[in-house]
C-alpha cells in the first residue's frame, strides 16, 4: 500500500512540475506575444472566447490566463467586458488537460514519445539558456513529464482498484454526488491547479476506482475549484482586478449549478455520444467530453446576460477615486444642446475646482507616505474629470452652436489644462514632500511653513461657486504670495551660501517650492475663469434693467 501511495504522489509532483514547465516555457517563449493576443483579440466576444480557449489550451493554465488577463484590465488594456469573453474562453480551454489525459489511455507507449521530448526539450533549454528556443525547450520537457507522470497515476489507481470494489465507490444519493464535488474542490485547492484534480479523477476512473458519476462530479467541483487561484490574487487588489475575478467565480459556480442539476441527462449524452464514435469503453474520453460539454453549456448560459453582468460588476467593488470620478453633469442628452452642455460643463469644472484645491490642501499639509494613500484618490479622480471634459467637448456638435457660445471652448479647454496642471504639479510635490522637508533647518523652517500656510489660506478663496469671489483681490493675494516667495528664494540661496544647507539639496527643493506658486498662480487662472463664464451664462433676472454693461 506505501508502494500505491508513494507512486501516486510521486506522479501528481512530475504532473504538477509538468504543467508548470509548460506555463513557464511558453509565456516566456510568447513573450509580449501573449499580451498581444489577449489585448488585439478582444475586439468581440466571439473573439475573446477564441483567444481564451487557444491560450489555454496552449499554456495549459486557465489560472494563468485568468491572472493575465486581471493585469492587463488593470493596465488599461482590456475593458470588463473583453475580459468576460477571455474569462469564457479560459474555461472551455482547460478542458484540453482532460482531452490529453484521456489520450495517454489509448494503449499509448508512453516511453516511445515522453522520454524523447523530455530529452530534446532539456538540450534546447541547456544550450538556449534565456533564449526564445530554451523557454520552448523548457515547455518541451514539460510535456513529456506530463505524459510520465500521468502514467505514474494510472499505474498507481491500478494497484488501488485491485483491492476495491467500484460499486462500493458510487454516489448512490444526491449526497454522494455533492460529496465527490467538494472532493474535487479541495483537490484543486490543495494543488492550486484544476488540471491536476481532473488528472487524478480521469486516471482514477480509467483505472476502475471511481464510478463514471463519481467522477463527473469531482470534474465538477474541480471546475468550481479552480477559482480559488483567481480569487486569491486578488485580494488586497485593484477594484478592476476584483471584478475579473467576481466574474470568474460567477461563471464557474454557475456552470457547476447547471452541470449538477443537468447531471444524469448530460452523461447520458455523453454515453449516447461515446457509443456512436465508440469509446463507450473509456471512462477519461467520456469525462474528457462531459467536462466539455459543461463549460461551453456555461457559456452559453452566460452569453445573454454578459451585457448585464458587466454592467453589474462595474457597480460592485467601486473606490472613492471612482465614485469621485464619474462626471455629474456631462451626459449624452445635454451635449446636443449647446446652451446646457455648456452650464453642464462649468457645472463639472467648478465640482473638479474644488476637488483640485482639496488635493492641493492635502498635498502642501501632508508629509507621511500614509497620506499618499489620502491624496492618490483624489488625483485620480481629477485626473478622470479632465479627460472626460476634453471627450464632452470633442462630441458637442459646433455645427448648430451661436457663435458666442463657440467662443467658449476654447476657454473652458484652457480651464480644463489649467486644473490638469495643478494636479500633476501637487501629486509631484506631494510625492517629494521630502525635498521641501530638506530645506527647513534654522530660520528657513519657519518662512517655508508661513510660504505653504498662506498658499493655503490664498485656496480658502478660490472657489468660483462662493458669492465672496472677488477675482481682483485674488490678484493682489497672489502679488503678495510672489513677493514672499522672491524673499524665501533669497533667504534659501544665503543659507545654503552660508552653509547652513546643503547645496544639493537646494536646487531640487527651490524647485518643488517654485510648483507651489505655479499651483497657487494656475488654480487663481481656473478659478477667475470659471467664474467669469458662470456669470457670463447665467439667466438675467425678469426685472434687472438691460442696461450696457448686462448687455
């Protein structure tokens, strides 16, 4: 009995070393290759699910892909719904683990291929090290230790069904066939890989262990286990990551739920459809096309509420940088109005005005990296605004727009760089704190804080939406401001001649101290505009006389 258990742990470690040579070999031999394919071929569903089933099959890991494809929605790559149609695809992709495992049980000499492949695939990795040919090498010997190690678990189930009887191993209830799914679970939650909870199944049943149904729901739960490695990945992740994983766990729990209320009819097809090309008489070909057939009945399951999947998904796992960065005002059903998609615009300027002298505020008082995690929200969210400004106007439709409206693009454009600026500046002199931080020794310390507390206190009167604006008197704060930084600059440039800072540190730092002026002087820009605009485009009342000036 040591004997069986130790040939068949020594065969799941060649499989398990096996599958990961041939993920390995080949992503490394794609190269950016793979990226490609994912990225390119996603312009449809269709085509997502093409990709996903190829790459797959080729790397042999639907958790690769899976995790692949949870890095590229995060870099911008793919959208969620690209990603839904790699996730499908991924799913019916595995299924080739169970096609080539059901292949080996055809009187298959091993020895005459997999010893052969082991050794031209370590030549090509010894001689191609770090190479394009040694990563397929690499990938090369995985398939001959894959075929190796499927017949150390073959050979060991032999031994164990000599001593057992396959009746005494059936379902017999519908708690039996729950039992076997929560063993193919654990199975593929142990090894983290579902192509070897399904080889240990198929050789399980090839070799008289386990009854067909048994093993159908062990293929099952090994499906709904997989899942496992895409949901770990993600914890402590991106909200985009959690909602490609939350698909991949909907997707695959569905598909189980239906290949477990569908089970006897579908191994009845499966029966039907073996007899009619004669395997009736190999247990891995029968799971091999019941594991099929499921995931692609869970993909079409899936296709016709993929558009509202999506979309529920896009409400789930929401962050404050996204909630704060959808635009409030700008819609499809005012842009065809100019006079309301420009209220709609300065109404979205003003919400990202304020937002921009809040990540000011944090950016000028906050030293900690802690409190980058406060700021990195908020600079992603005007950041998002901006963009959506610059896409609002490009759809407006100028042909129909009165000339006196026209003329304001151009400015709200200019007020939209204005704010983009102040964000990029105040995220870089947030993320440098440091270089200011270097120049508070002696008396410098004190002139640098009274610099940063007036710029901000210059903040507390720039929003363009208080009835106290007053543009003009912002212009002569901000006189003040440049004179006390003329002063501060002097101040520093003795300092630093006195030795009492060092001059390395007093260029860098002159300059983060320069930005904050810059901040000060383009959010008064913004501000001033904004407000002038507003007025600009406001209703006059019925009773205020028409005179020049309102005119």
């Amino acid at each position: 009995m040591l004997t069986v258990i130790g040939t068949l742990l020594g065969g799941l470690g060649l499989f398990l070393l096996a599958v990961a040579m041939i993920t390995d070999g080949l992503k490394l031999a794609a190269g950016e290759a793979l990226r490609d394919i994912l990225a390119r071929s996603t312009s449809t569903r269709l085509r997502g699910i093409a990709s996903g089933i190829l790459v797959t099959g080729a790397v042999q890991s639907s958790s690769a892909v899976t995790v692949a494809t949870i890095g590229f929605v995060n870099a911008g790559l793919l959208n969620i719904r690209q990603a839904l149609g790699i996730v499908y695809g991924a799913n019916i992709g595995t299924t080739m683990t169970g096609w080539l495992v059901a292949a080996i049980g055809f009187n298959f000499k091993i020895e005459a291929v997999a010893l052969p492949l082991i050794g031209l695939g370590m030549a090509a990795r010894l001689l191609g090290q770090n190479t394009r040919i040694g990563a397929l090498g690499e990938a090369l010997a995985g398939f001959g230790l894959f075929f190796v190690g499927i017949d150390f678990l073959r050979e060991a189930f032999e031994g164990v069904s000599a001593s057992l009887e396959v009746a005494d191993l059936s379902t017999g209830s519908g708690f039996g066939i729950l039992l076997y799914v929560v063993f193919g679970f654990v199975a593929t939650l142990v090894t983290q890989s579902s192509s070897a909870a399904i080889a240990l199944t198929l050789t399980a049943a090839t070799g008289g262990v386990l009854a067909l149904d048994a093993a159908a729901a062990m293929v099952i739960g090994a499906n709904v286990g997989t899942t496992s490695t895409a949901a770990l990945s993600v914890i402590g992740a991106t909200a985009n990551a959690k909602r490609v994983a939350a698909a991949h766990v909907m997707f695959n729990l569905l598909t189980g739920m239906l290949a477990l209320i569908l089970l006897p009819a579908l191994l009845a097809l499966v029966s039907v459809t073996g007899k009619t090309l004669g395997l009736d008489e190999a247990p891995a070909v029968s799971l091999a096309l019941f594991h099929s057939v499921f995931n692609i009945l869970g993909v079409a399951a899936m296709w016709v509420i993929t558009s509202r999947l999506a979309n529920f998904l896009e409400g789930c796992f929401v962050t404050t940088a996204e909630s704060l960065s959808r635009p409030q005002y700008l819609d499809k059903t005012v842009a065809i109005t100019p006079a309301l998609a420009i209220d709609a615009l300065l109404l979205e300027l003003t919400r990202t005005a304020q937002m921009t002298h809040e990540l000011v505020t944090q950016a000028l008082h906050s030293a900690s990296h802690k409190a980058a995690t406060t700021v990195e929200p908020t600079f992603q969210a005007v950041q998002s605004l901006t963009d959506a400004v610059e896409n609002f106007v490009s759809t407006m439709e100028r042909e129909r727009m009165a000339a006196s409206l026209s003329e304001q693009l151009p400015q709200i454009l200019r007020i939209n760089s204005y704010l983009e600026e102040v964000a990029n500046l105040a995220h870089e002199v947030q993320l440098h704190r440091s270089d200011i931080d270097n120049l508070c020794v002696g008396e410098a310390a004190d002139s640098i804080h009274e610099f940063m507390q007036h710029i901000t206190q210059l903040l507390a009167h720039m929003d363009p939406a208080l009835d106290t604006f007053d543009a003009k008197q912002l212009d002569v704060r901000y006189d003040r401001l440049r004179e006390e930084w003329h002063s501060l600059k002097t101040l520093l440039l003795n300092a630093a001649a006195q030795r009492q800072l060092p001059i390395s540190s007093l260029n860098v730092g002159v300059d983060r101290l320069r930005a904050c002026l810059r901040i000060a002087e383009q959010l008064i820009k913004a501000s001033s505009r904004i407000h002038r605009l507003s007025a600009a485009n406001r209703p006059q009342p019925a009773d205020t006389p028409h005179t020049l000036e309102n005119r």
